[in-house]
C-alpha cells in the first residue's frame, strides 16, 4: 500500500468517525415529548386546546408570560402602562428581536396579529378572548398603544396566555388561513415538519434573541392517546418526557431510576354538560338526579387511581377569584326520586360524548355510564377524535340542531382567573361556535355578574361578584362537576427544563439534556 493510499484511508476513516460522533451527538440533543393528543393546528389563534399550544410554543411567543405559577412575566414586551380610566395600555417592546423568517419585531407586528384575531371575519377560535380591543396603534417602532372597548381588568393576563402569539406578519401575508400548517415566530424553534397523528418536529433556532438558548437541536412533540404507550415509550427511551401518565402505573415508574416523576397541582376540572335546548336536560330535576347518580370519590380512586378530588365548584382552587363550594353528594336513591317527579321514572336514553380518546378519559365515560345505569339512564359511550370534536360539537351552526347532549370534557383557566374559567364555558356569548359553553346554557343574571367582573379594577368587588356568579350556576347546574385532578408527568433523568404549568401546558423554553 502506498503512503498516498494510506493517508487518503486514514482520512476516510476520520471523516467517518467523526460523522458517527456527529450523529450521536445530535441524538442526544434530539429530544421526543409525548403527549396525549395531537394538535389540531398549529395557529395559536385558532385553538382552544390546551397542549395544542404546549406545542406552539415552540415555534412562538408573545408579549407576555406566565411563570411555572401562572405569574405573569414580559417576555417580547418589556414594560406597559395603563390609562388611569384602564381603556389604554401602552406597551414597550423588547428590540433587536427577529422572527424566524428574518422579519423584524415591532409595534407593526403586534398591530398586525391583534387585528387579526379581533376581525370577526377570520373567525378564530380566540377571537372572544381579544375583542375586547377597540383599536391598535403603533405609536412608535417599539412602542403599541392597545384601547379597549370598556376597562377589562383581565387583559395583561389574556395577553400572556399562549394564544396571544406573535407571528410573523410577512408569513401571514404569505400563507393567509393556511398559516396553521406554517408557523413563524420569535420562539427558539423553528418549524420542520408536522405529520398528523405522527409528530411535529421542530429544529434549533441559531438566531433566538435569549443567548444561549435553545440548548438542544430539535425537539418532536409525538401525539400517544394510548397512556400505557406513553409509559412504556419513557421505559425504553422512545420518549424523553410524556404527559400525562397513567394515574395507575406512577408507583411503578417511580422505582426507574432513569426517570423523574412529578406530581403537581392542576387547575384542570372535568365535567359533564348538558345540552340545555334539549330534552331532557331542559329540566333542572334531570340534572339534579345526574349529579346525585355520580360517586366522585369513587370516580377518583377507579378513573385516576387516587390523583384528583371531587369538584368543589365551579371553578377549582387555585384560580383567581375560585369560589370554593360543597361537593354534590351521592345519593342514587334521591336521583331515581327526582326521574320520577320529571316524569321518567324508569329513567331514559341519551348520548355521552367524550372531548377525548385517551384511556383515562375512557375509564371515566365508563365509569360514568354505570352509575347512570343504576338510576335508569342507559347512555351510548363516543369518545370523539380530534375532527370529530371540532365538527360536532365546536363548529355546530346552530344551537337548536346540535347533536351534542351530555358532553365528558375539561377545562383549565390559562389566564389563571376566573374570567376566563366562566366566560368561555357559561356565558350566553360562549355559545358553539363562537366558544365552549356546549351546554348552551344562558342566564342574563350570570351574564351580568360576569360582564361586572370584567369591567371593576377593585379586587374585592370582583371576588364578590365572581363568588355571585359560581353559586347561581350550580344553582342551575349546567353541568356536574366531577374532579380535579393531578397534573402527573415523567421525564429521563438526563431532561431539564421542560414542565407542566398548573392549566395543563407544558414550557419546554429552557429544555436541556445532561452528556
């Protein structure tokens, strides 16, 4: 052999061992969340779903933030004032920030998204959470001045929810309502590639305005309904963190020494509603008997293995202005009594859909389903996939034809106060499809209580009304409250900075991985 041919072998040789160590390098930087659904776009404008925007926050972020305690922090802007009669906010922004297309971010950004949401012509799903803002203007190219309506004591906190992304204005012109398959923002990811029911990857953005930051190449958000599928992807390190996890195998996955456990309290609550336009729901001695025909201790310890407890209200502990009230007690004999007096005393047959297909959601309409038949009422189980839930229930035209009846969903307030734990779900204007009251249901006097919580600035007024209008709805009970449950995620020991905030989202901004 030649000396030439030696060295040329020789360098071969490098180059491919340096190719090997490239290539495990990256995997170790390549992170796999998994997650119990998929995303149903990636417009965080245009979605109602919680780990929907877990995932675009990846790719965006907005003027504000919420801390791992729902606390509000700056994050693209970098102070506001507020009008002493609370109609103007005016808001300074971080400078040097580009988008990930290599738009700038300035005052003409943010004005171009908050127009955008709050034009009832582009009808998005968030538009009631911003249509609040009267107008926008940018004062200066670091400098927007937002007027409301009517003073909104919660707007910093609507602003700092996920959904009050920004996205870049030059892909919104460029891709238009089809921007939910395309995402551009300020984030430390940039979008790579979204294959439905598969994952959404999303590689290392080089020019995020946070040094160093993101400190891994790529992260894969991977939708896994199945929560026996999560566990065992964490197991065998398919998956570097899953949320959440199967309430009965947590013990089990505590003694893996490669893996971190995490328990922490959640402002997540559950719930059936009732479609009120229909009967029999029309009637109150209906909805009585259903909640008194649910043993929710029982539905905690069998659905979630002991990680939730009953409802105490309307809206759960830990949110702003909750008002805490007695659990609906259970009293199977005093449902059957109630049948009758409404006039089904052999009970009657209805539809029980779930917003979800995952295996504790399955466990809980089960659940669900014989303790109704114990009093008469035979329901018919559906857990809904993704389009299935937008078309039947979220998109219903009109309220008269809705095909939804008794609806197993959840809901977490990621403004972190009541406002937007009631005004979504049980005000008259929160009707399919503009929002989520799928139990359509309408009293002007818990729309009046609301709409005055909106408007006060003083804290104790709000707590008085807030308190006013969760009484007057269990009054009228809408819904049955079942649980509150635990939020209960795993990560591999080698996993940092990524966990789930008390709503149900997940920060995965400062995520890292140990050599």
């Amino acid at each position: 052999m030649t000396m030439r041919l030696t060295r040329q072998l020789a360098f071969a040789a490098g180059v491919a061992a340096l190719s090997l160590l490239a290539g495990e390098a990256f995997a170790e930087t390549s992170v796999v969340l998994a997650l119990s659904s998929q995303p149903e776009t990636l417009d965080p404008y245009n979605t109602n779903t919680t780990l929907t925007t877990a995932v675009t926050k990846s790719f965006y972020e907005g003027l504000f933030g919420f801390d791992k305690d729902l606390k509000v922090q700056p994050v693209l802007a970098t102070g506001y004032t507020v009008s002493d009669d609370g109609l103007v906010y005016t808001i300074k922004l971080r400078e040097g920030v580009k988008f990930q297309d290599g738009t700038d971010f300035n005052a003409e950004a943010v004005k171009v998204n908050l127009d955008r949401v709050r034009d009832p012509a582009n009808k998005l799903a968030r538009f009631n959470q911003f249509n609040q803002i009267d107008k926008v203007e940018a004062v200066s190219p670091y400098e927007v001045r937002i007027t409301l309506k009517a003073p909104f004591g919660p707007f910093i906190n609507s602003l700092a929810h996920a959904s009050a992304a920004m996205i870049s204005p030059a892909a919104l012109a460029k891709w238009g309502k089809d921007i939910g398959f395309h995402p551009v923002g300020t984030g430390p990811f940039v979008f790579e590639d979204w294959k439905p029911t598969d994952y959404v990857k999303a590689k290392k953005f080089d020019g995020y305005w946070k040094k160093g930051y993101p400190k891994v190449d790529e992260i894969i958000w991977k939708p896994v309904p199945d929560n026996n599928t999560r566990a065992a992807m964490l197991q065998t390190g398919e998956a570097d963190f899953a949320y959440p996890l199967p309430y009965e195998q947590v013990n089990a996955l505590k003694q893996n020494t490669k893996l971190t456990v995490t328990i922490s309290p959640s402002i997540i609550e559950r719930y059936v509603s009732f479609n009120m336009l229909q009967k029999p729901f029309n009637d109150l001695r209906v909805r009585e008997a259903i909640n008194y025909a649910i043993n929710k201790d029982a539905l905690a310890k069998v659905a979630f293995s002991g990680f939730a407890k009953p409802a105490e209200g309307i809206v759960p502990e830990g949110v702003l202005y909750a008002h805490k009230m007695p659990v609906w007690p259970y009293n199977p004999a005093k449902a059957k009594e109630l049948l009758k007096e409404a006039g089904y005393p052999n009970g009657f047959e209805s539809t029980l859909w779930s917003a979800y297909t995952t295996t504790t959601a399955q466990k809980t309409i089960q659940f669900l389903q014989q303790q109704l038949a114990q009093v008469g009422i035979k329901v018919t189980l559906q857990a809904l996939e993704p389009g299935q839930r937008t078309e039947w229930v979220q998109s219903a035209p009109d309220p008269k034809t809705a095909r939804v009846r008794m609806y197993y969903a959840g809901w977490s307030s990621s403004t972190g106060e009541a406002d937007w734990a009631l005004r979504p779900l049980l005000a008259t204007e929160a009707w399919p499809p503009k929002l989520n009251n799928t139990a359509y249901y309408s009293n002007p006097k818990v729309d009046e209580l609301i709409t005055k919580a909106m408007r006060t600035t003083k804290d104790d007024e709000k707590k008085t009304l807030y308190a006013e209008a969760q009484e007057q709805i269990m009054k009228d009970l809408p819904w049955a409250p079942l649980v509150t449950e635990e939020n209960i995620s795993a990560s591999a020991k080698r996993l940092s900075g990524v966990y789930v905030m008390p709503d149900g989202n997940i920060d995965a901004s400062t995520i890292a991985v140990s050599k």
